[in-house]
C-alpha cells in the first residue's frame, strides 16, 4: 500500500504571509510597478473584432468573418479559472454558454456542447477516441501551456470526424518576444483539513533568437481530496476522480524559420502528460440516494486493483510555406496516445466471471488505449483570380486510430480492437464584398472500420462473433453568410453536416447472440447532424452583446442511458432533435469596473422506443439544465483586482410520468478572487464556493453506479506567479 503523501501547508502559511505584506503595503507597490495604460483597456472592446481563430481554417480568420457563434477563451480567463480550481473544464462550464456545468470528477460523461459530444483538440490534434469514448479526454495537458481555446459551437465539416458537436481546441503558448522568459508559478490549496490540501509548481521558459524560437515548460501537481460543506469526503466516480493522485506535464515546441523572406517555417512538438491516482482511498459503500446518503471513501486500497490514470502523449511536426503557389501551404504529421484506465469495481456484473470467485469478493477494473496517426494538410490562397476577397482553403486529412478496451486485473479483452482509417480531401469557399461575407465549403469524409473476430464476456453469454470491415462515406457540406450592419450591428445565418461515429465500442462489448458479424451491427451506423444557426451582435465602446438561436437533427442520435441491471450506461440510436438559443454581454462601466453574463437554453428530444414521435427529453446524460453566469471586476488599485463569479443553474423537470423521469434541483454559486502585482511577482487569492453552500452536483442526478455526489465546500488557493 502507498503511503500517504507529504503535505505542505507551511507554504501556504508562507504565501499568505507574502500576500499580506503585499497587500499591506499599496504604496509601495505603486511606486515600483507603474500603472497600466487604461487608454488599452478602452479599446479593448474594440480589439475583440481583430481577433483570430484557426481551428476549422488551420491558418488565423478573422471572428467577425466568421458565420457562428464562436467563443475564444483568453489567456487571462484560463488563469483567473486557474485561480479557483485545477478542474480543467472548469474555465468552458463558466465561459462558454452552451457547455454542461463539470462534474467535479476526473470523467467529463454529460459535459456536452449543446447536448452533443465535442471534438477536443490540442494544438489540432485529436484527444476524442470516439470508437470508444470514455469520457476521460478533458484532462490532457496543464492548462498554463494553453495560449487560448477556441471553442466552435455546433456540427463542423472541417474537421470531420468527430465534429458532429462542436470543436474544442486548445492552443499551445509560442515564444513572441526576443530573448529569453521564465514564468515560474506555484500554488497551494485546501479545505482545512491535512488530507484536502494540494499543490502545484510549474515553470514556463520561452526563447526566441531571430529565426529560432523554443518553448520548454513542465509542471507538477500534487492534489488531495475534496470534502463537501458538511464536512465529508466527496467520494469516486466510477470513471475516476482528480483527487488523491499527483499529476506531471512536459511539453517541449522548437521551431525554425527559413528561406526567401522567412517564409518557410518547420515546428517539432512533444507533449506528455499523465495523472495518476495515489491509491489511499477506496468507496465506502454507505451511499444512499433514497436516504440522502452521498457517496463517499474511506482509507483503503482494492485487493490487486491499480492505479487510475490518464496518459495522453503526442509528437507532431509541421511545416508551413507562407509562399507557395501564391498561398500558405500548412502541413503536419503527427503520433499519439491516450490511455485511460479506471476505478476498480467490486461486483460489477458486466465484467465478472465465475471462473474467478464469487461476485461478491469480485474485483475489476477497466483499461481504455488508443493510438493515433496522421497527416493534416492544407493550402490557403486569397484574392484568387484577381478577384479582392476570394479566398479557398483546400486540404487533404489522413488518419488512422487503434482502440481496444481491456480488463486490466484479469487481462481479458472487453472491446476488440477497432481499427479505424479516414480519409477526407474538403475545400472551404470564402468572399469578402465590403460588410458581406459568404463562405461555402464541402468535405467528403470517407473512413473504414475494421475488427477482427472475437469473444464478449460472460456477461454477454461468450458470444463469439465474426469479425468484419464496415465503410462509412459522407459528403459534408456547409454554407454561412454574415452581414455587417452600421452602428456596429452585424448578423449571421449558417447550416453545416457533421459526422462522427457512435461510442463503437459499447455496441460490440454488448452483442449477447452468438454468431453475429460486425457488418450486421446496426448501432454502427455513423452519426450525421444537420445544423442550423442564426444569430446577431452589437459591439460598442462599453457595451456588446451576442444572441444565437440553433437547431439539429440526427436521424440516427446516439443518445446514453443507464441500464438498470449493471447501472452503466447503453447506447441508444435513435433520432435526436435539439434547439436552443444563447446570449452572452459585456459591459465596462469605466477603466475600473467590467461586468459579464452568459445564458444557456437548451432542450433535446428523442423516441421513448424505437418507433414513434420525438417526446421524451433528453436529462443531464446528454443536455444540461438552462444556466447563468455572472461576473463582475472591480480594480480597485492600479496593480490590483478582484473577481466575483456567480453561477446559476435552473431547476428542471422532465418527463414527468413517463420513461426518463428525471429532477434536477437549481442551484446557486458563488466564487471571489483578488489578484495584486508587485516587483516580488503577483499574487493571488481564490475562495471556490466562497459561501461553502452544500449541493448534490448537477450530474448526480442520474441513478447511475457510485454517482451520488455532493460538490466541493470551500476550497482557498493561494497562488504566485514570478516573471523572470
């Protein structure tokens, strides 16, 4: 058995300590750090238009040429979220409208985007392993090396396969100063009791030469458990959970530029990042939902059970011509990994065999690997035949994607291994004509599954089945037009076809009828989305805002729920129809004062059988409750601030009476930050539930196994970041 990690609430003490002097001396500070211009601050608002995304163009497009409602997370936001939690959804649950409230657990299962799965990107690279997807990807790097994440609501086309719920892509950090920089930052939290506290030290060092430029940075983060405001442990997902496991990242980018004018760029990229649970704790079995009983751990460890973990690697090279043929040509291979491995099960029946001992003293636990590679490649050309304004994107994707899921304690294959090609050729369409611009664009994704004969497990009675190649074939189109109205008005209106595949795995893990072959298997049929989106927003000098209001429709959904013998989840395919509309403002009442808001209003329908009309509601499984976020800045000194964030989810209940009844209580958050610079660095304090409010977290509410939680009390981060 491990032993319990050392904690260090002597730096804590040590920061606070700091951070009071700091804040004890105003004066000065003022006198060594100059005030900022608030002249940038003014033009901030004004600044957001020259803003730039890559993700579905793979090279910089303007937003506000963009037909869709597209939310582009700073830097600054990530380090405020930062602020709170080490949770890395997080910063998207209270940025990004559409996206479901976190589950506060290591799984991200009901973290939709608009009641659809999204693709994850990092750096362009796919963390999805949609053959069979386990809800782990949303841990896969440290958010510091993260310059910003660009977020694409709704089915994209561009990036295939996937993409059929939006686009989440976080991108790396790039030397852009000459010279040398180190940015070293450390923090410390807790709860007030010895096991709840954690700690994290990472260090950022960017150079950059003339033509060469490197980036190195590398972290590690040692993380206790979370009680809720009643005192107690807040127990483990049957997924997994962040807490009680240590964490380290390694991320390495050198670029070189080169040739005639500096046109030709190549760039290597290594990243390796892995959490992995300490193994202290083991579920206490008392939990009760009828009673009110959250689950919750006990000091232990499973007989012969192992580590949960994330292992998510990859190695990418590219190379970019910002003068060929008249264009940019952008080309990247690419190799990665993801490994997930989860929580060892007492008596889980869809994993237990007899030839291993009675149920009851029955342990397993669950291994999910995926391996990845590709080539991404694309060619830019604008003001295409003389005409001002017309540009094409087009490219070629190739990807290939091994997945296989095993049991790790007994070594017995679960899902076979699914092997996976794709290749899609797309061109995208663009035509800027003054306050007008019209984009179209097309993508044919053409892919092949292919799996060998194999056995399932006792659960599904040792059914043998034949092996077999499945192809898939689609042709994605997409079409958008925004208008750029006076007065800073503007609207868009935009329809796109996504594609992705099912969760292939569960489908094959489940086949209990002996003798079936693949190509029989109905719910492997892909998942095509048809979208619909309109929307308008105003900018001005200390007010703007957005609202967009969307419709999709997939006439073979994919759609979980819970299946009450083994309480996990099944695959439904059945027709999914979503609508929603969301809203998103700003306003800066002077240099000193910002305020922000979000609202979210979503709803999903599906059949209740396999025939008949679209009228049961999809839960918290796939769309979450309509939300409101809150927040208001105030700098208070010229080097310093503070945040307060409030989060509101509305009650909901749904289908009462009828198939998927399901209640979900409103709940109300609140969460205070203040931050202050001095010549010793910034230092900040957060206060996570700052009123310590006792809450069953949203995505509790599904009878699912061991998923009765409550959510974190208060939890107090002290944080110091040093510029060198």
């Amino acid at each position: 058995m491990k032993t319990h990690p050392t904690r260090i609430p002597s730096v804590a003490t040590l920061v606070a300590a700091l951070l009071f002097t700091a804040l004890a001396s105003p004066g000065r500070a003022q006198t060594t750090t100059p005030a900022p211009d608030t002249s940038k601050e003014k033009d901030e608002v004004t600044e957001l238009q020259k803003m730039t995304v890559t993700t579905g163009y793979r090279s910089p497009k303007a937003i506000d040429q963009i037909p869709g409602a597209i939310k582009l997370i700073t830097t600054q936001e990530i380090s405020n979220a930062q602020l709170l939690t080490e949770d890395a959804t997080a910063v998207l649950a209270r940025t990004v409208p559409g996206y479901a409230p976190s589950t506060q657990q290591l799984q991200n299962t009901g973290e939709t985007l608009r009641g659809r799965v999204a693709l994850r990107l990092f750096d362009g690279i796919s963390q999805t392993t949609p053959l069979r997807e386990a809800s782990r990807n949303a841990t896969f790097t440290d958010l510091d090396i993260v310059a910003q994440i660009e977020v694409i609501n709704g089915p994209s086309a561009s990036e295939g396969i996937g993409a059929a719920g939006g686009i989440i892509n976080y991108i790396s950090k790039s030397p852009t100063k000459e010279g040398s920089e180190a940015i070293l930052r450390t923090k410390v939290w807790g709860q007030g009791r010895d096991d709840s506290s954690g700690y994290r030290v990472g260090l950022n060092y960017m150079h950059k030469d003339g033509p060469n430029d490197l980036i190195f940075a590398a972290s590690y983060k040692n993380e206790g458990i979370s009680y809720d405001a009643h005192g107690r442990r807040v127990g483990f997902g049957a997924s997994g959970s962040s807490t009680d496991s240590e964490s380290r990242n390694l991320f390495i980018k050198a670029g070189h530029t080169f040739g005639d004018n500096s046109a030709q760029r190549v760039t290597l990229t290594v990243s390796r990042f892995r959490i992995e649970g300490l193994g202290h704790y083991i579920p206490d079995g008392a939990g009760n939902r009828a009673l009110g009983i959250t689950d919750s751990i006990v000091r232990g460890q499973p007989p012969g059970g192992k580590s949960v973990f994330n292992d998510f690697n990859q190695y990418a090279l590219a190379y970019n011509h910002s003068a060929f043929l008249g264009g940019k040509l952008n080309v990247m291979g690419y190799k990665s990994g993801q490994a997930m491995r989860f929580v060892a099960e007492r008596s889980g029946v869809d994993k237990w065999d007899p030839r291993y001992g009675p149920i009851e003293s029955f342990f397993e636990q669950s291994e999910v690997n995926s391996q990845k590679k590709g080539i991404r490649s694309n060619w830019v050309g604008s003001d295409l035949f003389k005409v001002v304004g017309l540009e094409a994107n087009i490219g070629y994707d190739l990807m290939k994607e091994t997945a296989q899921q095993r049991l790790a304690i007994t070594d017995r294959l679960w899902v076979p291994p699914m092997n996976y090609t794709s290749n899609a050729p797309f061109v995208q369409m663009s035509y800027n004509h003054g306050p007008v611009t019209v984009s179209a664009g097309v993508r044919r994704e053409g892919g092949e599954l292919q799996v060998d004969d194999y056995t399932t497990v006792y659960f599904a009675n040792n059914s043998f089945v034949k092996g077999g190649t499945l192809k898939y074939s689609d042709t994605l189109p997409n079409v958008g037009v925004i208008v750029r109205l006076p007065q800073n008005w503007s609207v868009f209106g935009s329809y796109s076809k996504g594609f992705t595949l099912p969760n292939v795995g569960i489908p094959l893990r489940n086949v209990n009828t002996p003798n079936q072959e693949v190509n029989g298997i109905v719910d492997l049929q892909a998942v095509i989305v048809d979208n619909k989106e309109g929307g308008v927003s105003w900018r001005g000098k200390q007010f703007s805002f957005s609202t967009s209001y969307y419709r999709s429709y997939s006439d073979l959904g994919s759609t979980l729920s819970v299946d009450p013998v083994t309480r996990d989840f099944i695959l439904q395919r059945r027709p999914v129809k979503l609508s929603g509309y969301e809203f998103t403002g700003e306003y800066r009442l002077n240099s000193d004062w910002k305020f922000t808001a979000l609202y979210s209003h979503a709803k999903g329908f599906t059949r209740t059988t396999q025939t008949g009309p679209l009228i049961r509601q999809q839960g918290m499984g796939n769309v979450s409750p309509p939300k409101l976020n809150l927040s208001a800045t105030w700098r208070f000194m010229p080097k310093a601030s503070m945040t307060l964030d409030v989060e509101k989810l509305f009650s909901r209940d749904i289908n009462v009476g009828a198939p998927g009844e399901e209640h979900t209580g409103s709940l109300l958050l609140a969460h205070l930050t203040a931050s202050y610079s001095t010549k010793w660095g910034d230092f900040s304090i957060g206060f996570e539930n700052v009123t310590d409010k006792y809450y069953i977290v949203p995505w509790a509410q599904i009878d699912q196994f061991q998923n009765y939680f409550a959510g974190r009390g208060r939890v107090i981060s002290l944080s110091h970041t040093k510029k060198f």
